[in-house]
C-alpha cells in the first residue's frame, strides 16, 4: 500500500501532511544585515574590559599556594613580572591592567581600566601570547548572554507559533525553553519528500552516509520512477546516500491523481526540516524549535506518494537497525518525524517497524491527519505507542481540518487560515517543479503552510530539547511527560488529547525527570 500526498479542493495534503498556503510564499527575503549577525554570534561589536591569559604549567591554587610558606612573596613576584609584560605588549591601547582572580582551570582574570571593543582585546590577546613564551593562551572575557529570543529576521513578525503563551495564545511557549536548552547533541530524523539545500537549513543537515560532499541523508524511495532518479544499471534499487528532493510534482496525465488534475512540487520535508531545526541567530529568515539538533533528513516521499516498504526501512534505518543489503547508520536518530499518512489501519509493517525503532530508543512523532475524522482511521498516527500530534491554529483552537480523537497524544501549532498569518511560517523553495530548475534566490525561499504536518515538526523539535537535557528517556515516558505537561487550550479544542504542548514545561519536567 502507498502513503500518498492527497489533494482536494481546498488543501493539498500528504494525509498527516500539510495545507500549502498559496500567495504566501516570499521570494525576498531581508537581507542578513552582517554587523547584527557578527553581533549575535561573536560580539565583535560590544565593548568589554577583561582578558583572560592562561600560562604554560600553572595549575596551582594562587590562593592556597600563598597562604603556604614563603608562598606569599614568590607569588607577588611572579604576579608583577607578568603584569609588566602583559602591561608592555598591550601599551598601544593605552590601559593599565589589574590582575583579578585566578580562574579553575589555572588562567588569569586581567581588567583594564576602562572599555575596548572585543576587536582591540583580540588584538591585544595576540600582542600578549606572542611577547610572552610562558603564555599558552590569551583572549577576551566574552559576555554572555540569553539566546532565548532569536535575531532572525521574521521570528517575531512570522513565527506566532514559537512565542510566549501569555503573548500569544496559540504559542508553543519556546522562550523559556530555549534558556535551558536549544537541542545540541540531538538528532531528528524527517522521513519526507528530502531536502533542499536551503541556506538556513544546510548547518544542521548530516551529511549523506557513504555519499560524496554535498550530499545529506539517504534515499530510501526504491523506484526510480518516483524518486526521480536514473534507471540503476544493475538491480532495481535507487536507494543510497543523498536525500535531495527531486520534486513530487505531478501533471494533469498522472497516473497518481487522475482525478486531481496537475500539482506543484511541495518541498514539504524542506518545510518541515525548518520548522524542527532551522539556525538560530544566523541573520536568515527563521528558527527552528531546536535550532542546535541536527537534521537527518530521509527521502521516502516522492511523485505518487511512498510505499510502506520504503518507510518501514527508513524509520528502522534511521533506529541504527540493521536493513538488508545496506549500511548501519552511524548517525542514530533519537526523534523520527514523520509528516504523512493514509486512512488505513496499521499494517503490521508498520507497526512492527515503529515498535523496533522504539525499542532502540528513538521516539516516533506522527501526525494525527487532516482529513477532520477520528485520528483512529488514520495510519501510521493509528500505529499503538507512538505519538500523535493534532494541530491548533494561531488562538490555540483545534484546527478545522485536524483529525482527533482517542488516538491524538498532544496537539500543536499547524496553522489554521482563521487569518491571514495564520500559517506556519518556514523554509519553502518557490519552485514548481525540479529541484535542478530553481535559481538560488527560490530555493533559499520562504512560506507559510498549514497542517497537522506542520504541527508535529513542533513536537519532534520539543523532544529533541526534552531528551538534550535528558537522554535517557524512552517513548513511554517522552509521551507521559508531553502530555502532563501539556497547556489547556484557550479555545475550543475538542479531542486534542493532552492539550497543547508547552515546550517550557516538558523541558523542565525532562530534566527533572
């Protein structure tokens, strides 16, 4: 049987997929306005007063070795030999320094008397390494600050979905979360149409098994016809490394949907990717719910859909279990996100395959569908253990075409046309059909879409922060403490199971876990 990408007369679906919102996809995007982006990164506008210098072979405790024997004095002394040196290769800026404190790792807190920018103390972290052979390392005494607020352009003006709940009722509350945990460390796998090599996307892509530079993922579509790929000269197979989507378009001749008519490429598992993990404070369009976690991005959906064949080996594959007649992955997946569906039981497969994924430690997060009905006749959200997500629009509603029921774990943010940014709002190439045919400035495009597809990507990103804080947690306990954690909808939302995740809340309840 195949999951397909359905369509009908008001949205375009990958049944647990997706509503593509036409008109609201933007090909200029803002400019990256690169002082910010230095400033967000590195600080190299800020001013600070203090450098650390480290020397070769000082570990002791200062403060105990002076209060030794005969500590005292030798301590003074070396101290104001080395003031002197630092004090004579940083002359040009003209401050007098003092030394602070003594830090754990053995180095030396110096204050200046007065400001400079972190480009001077660079500089003169450079000076100082170079005229003293004893220093091992001299550099600026950064500020840190909270990263809980992006600087990407369209964070605040876009994306309703990430903020505060008291700020935006349908939010998923990801600020607070953020001050914990931005999901380094963590790997989701998206099993979807793959990818494009959109330029907020490509930092936290994993590079393709066994695959040449350039290439992320694998692809697990075996026919060559749906993949889009070269007829294989030996075997029947396209499987292998790079999931590059090469377009799910279909014309109005197409066996897939003949009653349908034509339909553009979707670049659905670029949309989703962003919304799990797009970079954070890079200057570009957006950020991802876990915008440290890395994609491993999966190519299972392609012209007419996927099979169940094809899926059932990629979420095992993306476990780390064995797959005939292919590699282990090296790059386990801790979360599998998958954004599609058909209205079935659960077949065994299926079942068998989620269960074995589960089993090995990663947590399956599906979407509930978008066909309005129970969630129960809807495969794989109708698949026992795993979590499955509804959507909510912009006022914390159920949205009107998210399925729900029994079945539904959590809901989240999907998008529901109540308005006009009532959408989700993420990377989303403008071309229509081949990936090959798009110039720079439409693949590295931005969009809104709206689906149960685009509410569960907000649920594998919260995993991925819930489980950076706390690895050891398995499927049974991710989809407890989701749904305990979970917020009471501020508006009608009936059958939304738990309620709508708060990404604060399960953050801290998994590492406290």
């Amino acid at each position: 049987m195949k999951l397909t990408l359905k369509k009908s007369a008001l949205i375009v679906a990958a049944a647990f997929s997706m509503v593509l919102v036409s008109g609201t996809t933007t090909a200029n995007v803002t400019a990256p306005n690169k002082a910010h982006a230095n400033n967000a990164q590195s600080g190299q506008d800020e001013y600070l007063d203090q450098i650390i210098v480290k020397y070769r072979n000082d570990r002791f405790n200062a403060e105990a070795y002076a209060s030794s024997k005969g500590g005292q004095g030798e301590l003074l002394n070396m101290q104001a030999q080395r003031l002197s040196k630092l004090q004579q290769a940083t002359a040009s800026s003209g401050m007098a320094f003092e030394i602070k404190r003594q830090l754990a790792t053995g180095a030396w807190v110096y204050k200046a008397s007065g400001n400079l920018k972190t480009s001077q103390l660079i500089a003169l972290a450079k000076k100082i390494a170079a005229s003293d052979s004893s220093v091992e390392y001299a550099e600026p005494d950064y500020i840190m600050r909270r990263l809980a607020v992006p600087t990407d352009p369209s964070y605040a003006s876009k994306q309703w979905d990430m903020q505060e709940s008291s700020k935006q009722p349908g939010g998923l509350n990801l600020p607070a979360a953020w001050d914990v945990t931005q999901g380094k460390g963590i790997v989701v796998a998206v099993a979807d149409t793959g990818y494009v090599p959109h330029e907020d996307l490509m930092d936290n892509l994993i590079p393709a098994q066994g695959g040449q530079a350039g290439q992320y993922g694998y692809n697990f579509i075996s026919s060559y016809v749906v993949a889009r790929l070269p007829k294989p000269t030996v075997g029947s197979s396209v499987r292998g490394p790079d999931a590059l989507d090469m377009g799910d378009w279909v014309d109005a001749n197409s066996s897939c949907f003949k009653s349908s008519g034509a339909s553009d490429s979707s670049w659905h598992g670029s949309h989703v990717a962003g919304t799990i993990a797009a970079a954070a404070n890079n200057g570009k369009g957006i950020t991802g719910v876990a915008p440290m976690a890395k994609v491993l991005p999966l190519r299972v959906l392609g012209q007419c859909g996927g099979s169940t064949s094809d899926i059932s080996d990629a979420v095992a594959w993306s476990a780390g279990l064995t797959v005939p007649n292919m590699p282990v992955n090296t790059n386990k997946a801790n979360v599998i996100n998958l954004s599609l569906g058909g209205i079935h039981a659960c077949s065994k497969t299926t079942a068998a395959a989620y269960k074995a994924a589960m089993d090995a430690g990663t947590i399956v997060v599906i979407a509930a569908g978008n066909e309005a009905i129970d969630a129960k006749l809807s495969s794989p959200a109708n698949c026992p253990g795993v979590i499955t997500v509804a959507s909510t629009d912009i006022n914390g509603a159920r949205a009107y075409y998210s399925n729900y029921g029994g079945t539904v774990t959590v809901a989240a943010p999907g998008g529901g046309y109540t308005k006009a940014e009532d959408v989700i709002f993420s990377t989303l190439p403008t071309g229509k059909t081949s990936y090959t045919a798009m110039s720079a400035t439409e693949v590295n495009a931005y969009g809104g879409m709206a689906g149960t597809s685009q509410a569960t990507p907000h649920v594998a990103g919260v995993v991925a922060l819930m489980l950076s804080v706390n690895p050891k947690l398995t499927q049974a306990q991710v989809k407890d403490l989701l749904i305990k954690t979970s917020r009471r909808p501020p508006a009608n939302c009936p059958a939304c199971g738990g309620g709508i995740v708060d990404a604060a809340a399960a953050v801290n309840a998994a590492k406290a876990k």
